[in-house]
C-alpha cells in the first residue's frame, strides 16, 4: 500500500481527553469517509483531518485564493485572482465574519481548523503537487473556511454581468442592455426535482439533482457522512468549510439546492482623487471624505512582485480602477465613457463592490451546524432563515411526508436600477436601504407532486434580473410527467423509485436547437451537400447524446452561425476590434463576461429570434453557415470532441490524462456546457449528482466526476469517473458493518497540534504586507511557537530587552508562553519580516480581553499592541529602523475599518519607547501599575494619522 493511497490514513484519538473525543474513519468501497466521533466538536475535527489527509493540496489552493497569494507559487497567470481577492478584501471579510459567530458556531469552525492543522503535514507528504510548486503547508487560522465559502461563492452572483450590460447599453442602446440575457459564462446553475410520496414506489418522497459548477480537479464537493451522539447525516460537502451545506440527508430529512439567480452584489462608479499627503478621497452624497487605502504586495513566481492599492469607499472595496495623482478635484463627475480601447487612463472606470457579508459582517455560518441537527421539515426551514450566500433555491422533504420549496439568502433592498447596472456612487437614491427582500417560497403542487427548480425564472424571479432558459425546468417536468409505461429513453415512471432518477440525470435533449433548425428548413438557395446537411438534421432526433454524429454537426453548424452574427453590421459594435474584452478599462478576470462571441453563443436562441437582425439576413446567416459546414465532410460522435476540461491549479504536477467524452450540452438537462463558437470542450458540468430517498436512505444514490480522493495515484483518486461519465450513480452505504473501518494510529491528535507552517518565517503566508519606502517589504507572519522558540528566546533575554519581563526565562518557557497566546482568539503574535528577514516581534490583542484593560476605561475600537524590535546590525543597520517597523504595523491595525485607537503599555521606565510613541503621534495617558510592571498607557488615534 502507497503512501498516497487514502486507505493509508489512521484516525487519530486525542489524548488526554475522554471517549467524547475520540473519532473513528470508516471508508465504503469507493473510498468514501463516513466518520464517527462522541461528540459535535471531536466530529469538526475529524472532518478537518480528514479533509487535510484527502485534499491538502485543494485545502491549501483554497486558502492562499482566500489570501490573494497563489501567484507566489502558481507564478503570473494568478496575479488576476490575487489582486481581486486583496482588493475586495475577502480574508478581511472573513475574519470580521468569524468575529461575529454565536460562540458555540466560533468554536465549533475552530475545532475543524484544529483538525485540518493536525492533518496537514501528513497530507502534504502524500500529494505531489507540493513539491512540484515548491509549496510547504501553511496554518488554517479560525476564519479561513469562512474565506474559502466566501471565495468559492463571490463570483456567483455574476457581478461582472453589469460590466457587460454596460458596454452593450453604450453601443447598442439601452433599450439592448438585456438583449444578451442567458445563463452566462460566470453563473452557476443546477438541477433538482422533488417527488412526493404519491408519485414515487415506497410512498416516501424522493429529492433528486445535480449542481453544475466549473468541474474542478479535485472535485469541488466530497462526498461524506458525519455521525455523533447528535446527528448522522450524508451529503456533499465543500472541502476546506465544516458540516453540509447545499446537499444532505439526515435520515428524518433531506434537502438540496440550486443557485437561484439571484442579483444580491451592487457596483457602484466612484469618483476618487489623491490628496496633498498621498491619502485617498472618494466623492460621496456628502462631498468629498477620506477613504480607506494602503498597499499590498503580491509576490510572483518567476517575476516581479506587484502592488496593489487597497481602497474602501462607504459604498465598499473599490475593485476596477486606480486613484490616479491628477485625479479631478470637486468637479461634478464625469458622465462620459472612456475610451477602453486605450491603456487605461484617469479617466478609466472607477468601480467598487459592495457585497453583503462585507456590509453586514454575516456569511450565516451559524446555519451550517443547525442545518445538520435538523430533524423535520420545520426545524431545517428555521435554521434557513439565517442563510445568506450564495442565494439558493431549496427543496426538502421529511419522513412525515411534509415538503419545501423557498428560497434562502440575503437580496438587500435597492433601486432596480442596481440590478442591471454600474450606478452612480455619489447619488444617495442607490445606497442600500434598512432590512432584506421578502423570500418567496410555495407549496409542492398537490396535482402533479412534483417540484422542479432549474435556475429558470421561477420563484426567484422577482429577486434577480438574468436567468436559465426554461427548457431543463421544462424538460424534467416532461420527463418527470410521462404516463407508465411510456418507456422513453429507459423511463419507466410513475411510480418513481430512486434508481429510475438517473434517467432524468442523463437527458440529453436541446430544446434550444428548435430556432436554429427551424431557419434552416426555411434557407434559401442551397447546394445539394447544404440540402443534405439540411435533411439530415431535421431528421435528428435532437438528443446530443455521446455516439451522435449528428450532435457534433449540429453544434459545428452552430458555432459558424455564431461567427457569422458576430461579423453581421448590427453586432459589430460589440464585436471584433470593439469587442469589450479587448478593453484596458477592466482587469482581465473579468474578461470571460465581456467576451462577445461566448456571448452571442449563449444567446444564440434569443438573437435569432427577436428582430435585432432582419428574418432575411438570419436567414442568410444560417444558409451560409450550412454550406460552410457541409463542404467540411467531418464526422465525429459527440463524446469524442465533447471533453471534460476541469480547471487544476496545477496542471502540470501530475501525468497528462485524456480526459472523458460525455453527452449533453449546455441547455440539456444533462448540462455539460461548451463554449459554443469558442470550444466543443466543456468546463461546466455536474459536479456531483445524488438521490435522497427518504423511504430508506440507504437506497439512496450520489456521484462525484472523478473520485472520493484528491491524491493522485490514490485508488479512489478516478474510480468514479466511469460512473460519472456513462450517468451511473454509486449507493450510499449507511450500515457500519459494511463499511471498512481503517487501522487506529499510535500517534495523537491534539486540540493544539504540532505545528505544520513553515519553519521558514519567510515561507509562510503573509496577514500583512507594506513596502516602506527606502526600508524594504515588511511582511507580518504568525509566530510558530516551536519553530520560532529559539529565535525569540534570543530576542527575549537580551539586556536590551528586560522591559519585555521574560530576561530568565527558558527556551521551552518561550515556546510554552506563546503557544498559549496562539491558542487564545483574542490575542496575536506575529514575526515582521523586513524583506524576509526576521525583524521585530509584534503582538496584538484586544484590551477588554487582557488585564490591562482593567486599568483604564476601554473605548469601542481601541486596539493594543506590543512591539519588540530585533537589533539592527550590520547590512541591516538603517536610519529610521523602528520607525519604518511602526509604520508598517499601525498600517495592518488601522487596515481594519473598527480599530479606531491603538493602545501601548510600555514600562514607564523606558523613556526610549516612549519618546519614539511620542514621535510618532501617541499621546501620553497616565500610569497604571500592573503585576510585573509600571506602565505609561499611550495612545494614537485614526484622527492623528488623518485617517478619520
């Protein structure tokens, strides 16, 4: 057995603790964990652990797209994702959403992390992307699943879609800004149906579906079962985030969810200017005001770094656009649209984002774990209420027979006009008002007694402006309505059993091939191979299923059409040279929504159907195309140029795989969505499917795209993809005595493990970075308790370091003190690198959590710190040394918008601190006497620094 084999991984009891602490790891066949613990929170662990050891090299991806710092390692094709992840400040968002969890949810995600932490090393040894990329695992701190969900979802929304209505109102009108309208290249979509119990052959209901997301390597759901004293649950779950999200089933209830389209993200056009001392100001209903700003560096592999300039207006994170120093003063502002064909310039558009977790400081994490206690119909419908992003669709059943079908999120209240475009900063009538949307929701219908949800517009309709075309919704009510014995394509229903749902999974009939071959039975004037390509495809039964020819003629037949509308005279301002992704204005992670011929793909129903070009000239178009088409003389079934293309961060660490054909299209039930005129590829797809069956939920059924496991050579790494790729589903396995119960370890998992960061400082990942000008980067990296013991023992027990109180102390004494500070939430220590070096130790912590703050009357947003800085000697001896440190440390506190004053306690005796506090703009406050010292509090407000 490999060291890369998941069956190697040994569940890991903690010692010094009780039976409630322990975890067991089953596995089925597939390799799938079912995982048993004595207790909510030794199952968060294990979860954690088994996640690390199953998908380091995903958990570790995740986490530096949550810190915007993959391109350190993935090199220059990352910087996009990096300076967007730093500009909308996830990581920040995140930990202000941790900030605000109930405290039994906070400890609940920080018992996950201890478990990923434990797990970490082990897993990194298995997978070989590490040494590939020259990677060492970094530490999970408490926030980071937060910053992965955050990360995973922020696109979801399609944001950048307003970018596109944009350009298209600009060159085309604004009665056109929708014309484009379709389930674009940026949104995710999903299939589910529910039937009840009359419609099914146990008489119990039975929840089915798929979500289409971009198919990721590994995959980006795992498959899992949680089981303590408290609750036993399967479903699907995001790797990096604790519990079961989107699909799941209970035993007593199951639910499941599709993106509802929803449009709850706003941008808005700021107006920005540089002040006299480098500082920001936005233009507001108010005026001018200063803004939050400070830079970032992202490193490069392979590269030059690049700074970013991080920017908050009231409105939110600016995410397009830079302050440029000859920014306009108090002119009204400018109404004008730049030219995007330019390098972008003053006038380019200034955009920010404003998003509601960043507004509200909520993600609703504190569902996730009531979601897993529910029993009933009612008590998962409550825990809903607190849901907030992605907006989702839901159905859900219970054993009783009782159904669901709402929406859950958070939609704020605004103008339409938010909804579909970029709109104005300054202008008060866009800001967001008091409270959220009302949800819509409705009863299964009695009559049928089903309930479908395809991302059409349905019950979310009033809450978004863009949605799927209607024809999955459609065809699975077709499907799901088709009398006994009707035997299409392998149906056999109704009555439906669990094992009849992958029929519905796998349909693969395009609807919207209908206007397309409607235009040409009616083209004009064709030669006889154009009328035999004719004939032929209006005899195709219009399934693009896997051994069609057929199917890939229709879809070469559809990509010229494709071009051929792009060149048309009534496009052109949106294609070719004008086309918006060629445009300088915008970063390039968002050139996949302002691309104009993926679009005109998407659309290719609508923009042959409404009258923006004559019925003649579409006419032609297709008449053309179809003698093009025809003179090429190629015939390939569909699977074999209908690959799955999944995204890998690192594609190149694993041997080349030929990667599965499959059938279906993008508007197929069975959506595997090419990119039509661009690509037959696909690289959205099912993500996983399942089937709750809440008869038995041992008859229940699911399916990931290549396996249980992330570790390549692992034997679960592509055991599914067969399954996957032919529509067949794997059962779930609910009987312990079937599963395989791994080997127990001789090694133990504790609460606080060994540490797995790097035990290079300069290796780890940064919370902080400030280039100081004629000083160097300074970088601020958690402080390694073990690896940075004797460091700091160093440090600590110098003569000129007596104040810090810890003269006599041990190496292990160090090591001891600061491994409960790491432990503590509410107090920090971190190592300044000064261009890697390490140059000072910093500490943080909040004052109504720490002894000193029964010295003095504590203020909302006061933050305290502690500072020692290393002896500058030789080449790193400079003027100003302290100085530059401080500068970089208040710009990490005041990067937070709630930290209002620093707070500093030095020992009264060190008149050197104190003057150099002084210099920098603290004010003196009065002394206090502490167990090991006299103090001299001091303090330096945001209104000192000009940052009020």
């Amino acid at each position: 057995m490999t060291t890369a084999d998941v069956d190697s991984e040994r569940p890991n009891g903690r010692s010094g603790h009780g039976p409630a602490d322990d975890f067991e790891v089953f596995r089925d066949d597939w390799g799938i964990p079912h995982l048993k613990a004595g207790s909510a929170l030794a199952l968060a662990r294990a979860q954690g652990h088994n996640a690390a050891l199953d998908r380091a090299w995903q958990l570790e991806t995740e986490r530096h797209r949550v810190l915007g710092t993959t391109a350190a390692y993935l090199g220059a094709e990352a910087v996009d994702w990096d300076r967007f992840a730093r500009r909308a400040r996830l990581a920040d968002t995140a930990r202000r959403c941790f900030g605000r969890l109930a405290p039994e949810t906070a400890a609940w995600v920080s018992a996950y992390v201890d478990g990923v932490n434990a797990g970490l090393a082990e897993g990194a040894a298995r997978a070989p992307e590490f040494a590939a990329a020259g990677l060492a695992p970094g530490r999970w701190e408490p926030w980071t699943p937060l910053g992965v969900w955050l990360s995973t979802h922020i696109l979801f929304a399609g944001f950048p879609t307003k970018l596109w209505r944009e350009e298209v109102a600009r060159r085309l009108g604004d009665g056109r800004a929708t014309l484009f309208a379709t389930d674009g290249p940026g949104t995710s979509g999903s299939n589910g149906w529910l039937l009840t119990g009359a419609r099914t052959t146990t008489g119990a209901p039975v929840i089915a579906g798929d979500p289409h997301r971009f198919i990721e390597d590994p995959g980006v759901y795992q498959q899992i079962r949680l089981a303590c004293p408290e609750f036993d649950v399967v479903g699907l779950a995001v790797p990096g985030v604790p519990g079961i999200a989107h699909f799941g089933h209970a035993g007593g209830v199951a639910w499941a969810i599709t993106n509802a389209m929803a449009d709850y993200q706003d941008l808005y056009r700021e107006q920005l200017r540089r002040t006299a001392d480098g500082g920001v100001e936005a233009l507001g209903p108010e005026g001018w005001y200063a803004v939050h700003a400070h830079t970032e560096t992202v490193e490069v592999a392979g590269g030059e770094p690049e700074t970013v300039e991080v920017v908050e207006t009231d409105r939110g994170p600016v995410i397009i656009g830079d302050v440029h120093d000859d920014s306009p003063g108090d002119e009204a502002p400018d109404a004008a649209s730049p030219d995007l064909h330019d390098e972008p310039s003053p006038d380019a558009p200034v955009i920010s984002l404003r998003y509601p977790p960043r507004v509200t400081g909520d993600l609703g994490f504190d569902v996730l774990p009531a979601l897993l206690r529910a029993r009933t119909i009612g008590a998962l419908d409550a825990a809903l209420d607190g849901w907030v992003e992605p907006v989702n669709v839901v159905l859900a059943a219970d054993t009783t027979g009782a159904t669901l079908h709402r929406v859950a999120g958070h939609v704020p209240v605004r103008p339409h006009e938010n909804r579909l475009r970029v709109v104005p900063a300054h202008d008060p009538a866009y800001a967001w008002r008091e409270g959220a949307e009302p949800l819509p929701r409705t009863e299964v219908d009695p009559v049928t007694g089903t309930a479908v949800m395809a991302n059409e517009r349905g019950l979310a309709a009033p809450l978004g402006i863009e949605f799927a075309p209607p024809h999955r919704a459609h065809r699975i009510r077709e499907l799901l309505g088709a009398p006994p014995g009707a035997g299409e394509r392998g149906l056999t229903g109704p009555p439906w059993s669990s094992a009849d749902m992958a029929a519905v999974h796998t349909d693969t009939r395009l609807a919207s091939s209908r206007q397309l071959l409607s235009l040409l039975a009616w083209a004009p004037d064709l030669g006889p191979d154009a009328e035999r390509l004719r004939d032929r495809l209006l005899l195709w039964d219009r399934h693009m299923d896997a051994d069609s020819t057929d199917a890939t003629l229709y879809s070469r037949l559809r990509a010229d059409v494709v071009h051929r509308l792009a060149a048309h005279p009534a496009l052109r301002p949106v294609t070719g040279d004008a086309d918006p992704w060629r445009s300088a204005a915008y970063p390039p992670l968002f050139r996949p929504w302002l691309a104009a011929v993926p679009r005109i793909g998407y659309a290719l129903e609508t923009l042959l159907t409404v009258g923006l070009l004559p019925y003649e000239d579409r006419l032609a178009i297709v008449a053309a195309s179809a003698e093009a088409v025809a003179a090429t003389q190629a015939e390939s079934p569909w699977g074999q140029v209908h690959r799955v293309s999944p995204w890998q961060a690192l594609p190149g660490a694993t041997p080349e795989e030929v990667w599965p054909g499959l059938a279906g299209d993008h508007d197929c039930v069975l959506s595997t969505s090419s990119v039509p005129g661009i690509t037959d590829l696909f690289a959205r797809g099912p993500a996983a499917r399942y089937v709750w069956d809440l008869a038995r939920r041992e008859d229940s059924l699911w399916v990931v795209p290549f396996g249980a496991s992330g570790v390549p050579g692992s034997a679960h790494h592509r055991d599914q993809s067969e399954l996957w790729a032919s529509g067949r589903l794997a059962p779930v396995v609910t009987d312990w005595n079937l599963l395989h119960r791994t080997e127990e370890s001789t090694t133990t998992m504790t609460t606080t493990p060994e540490p797995t960061t790097s035990a290079v400082p300069a290796l780890r990942p940064a919370v902080h970075e400030q280039k100081v000008e004629g000083f160097g980067v300074v970088r601020l990296v958690p402080v390694d308790p073990a690896a940075d013991a004797g460091l700091l023992h160093g440090w600590v027990t110098e003569e000129r370091a007596r104040f810090w109180g810890m003269a006599d102390h041990t190496r292990e004494q160090v090591r001891e003190i600061y491994e409960f500070v790491g432990s503590l939430p509410t107090h920090h220590a971190y190592l300044a690198l000064r261009d890697g070096v390490p140059a000072a130790l910093f500490q943080t912590y909040e004052p109504d959590a720490d002894p000193v703050g029964e010295c003095y009357d504590v203020q909302p947003g006061d933050f305290g710190i502690h500072l020692l800085i290393a002896p500058a000697e030789g080449e790193g001896a400079v003027k100003g040394y302290t100085d530059a440190l401080l500068t970089a440390f208040i710009g990490y506190v005041f990067s937070d918008p709630a930290h209002l004053r620093v707070v500093v306690e030095p020992d009264a005796r060190n008149e050197k601190a104190l003057a150099r506090m002084v210099r920098v703009g603290f004010e003196l406050g009065p002394e206090i006497r502490k167990p090991e010292k006299t103090a001299r509090l001091a303090f330096l407000t945001r209104a000192a620094l000009g940052l009020a």
